[in-house]
C-alpha cells in the first residue's frame, strides 16, 4: 500500500497517510453531504486512534471520519 508522509493536524506530527478506503469515501461523501463528491485524493492517517483526513496537500478540505473508523490503540503490558 501506498503512503506519504504528511503532517497530521490531530497528532500534531508527521504521520504517514495511506488512501481512503471504500467505505471511508462513503463517510466522506455522506459528511460533505453530496453523494458524488469527488473522494479519490484524500487519505487518512494511519496513527492509531486517530480519525482524519485530508485531500492530499490540502488540509482545508479535510475532517475526521466517524468514531466506527477508530482503530484502538493496541494494549501495553505492564
């Protein structure tokens, strides 16, 4: 799978961004409110618990994607 690394306005670090999913495009385009809202250029980051995305380069038309999407943080042994 592809990936870039880019800043993540949530983490507050550089992360790596993989593309949207199938189902992430629809989210995007249910939250944008248009059912062909144009989804091939965003990608979400991979950091675990966290939600958003961005068209690639252009972090204005982005957001985060809904809590189902969350992918837990693995548990730590102590």
């Amino acid at each position: 799978m592809r990936t870039f690394r880019l800043d993540c306005p949530t983490c507050g670090t550089m992360e790596d961004f993989r593309p949207v999913n199938d189902e992430e495009k629809t989210a995007i385009r249910e939250e944008k409110g248009d059912p062909r809202h144009y989804v091939d250029w965003y990608w979400r980051c991979t950091a675990k618990g966290c939600l958003s995305y961005y068209r690639h380069l252009k972090k204005s038309d982005g957001g985060l994607l809904p809590e189902r999407f969350r992918e837990e943080e693995a548990a730590v042994d102590k």
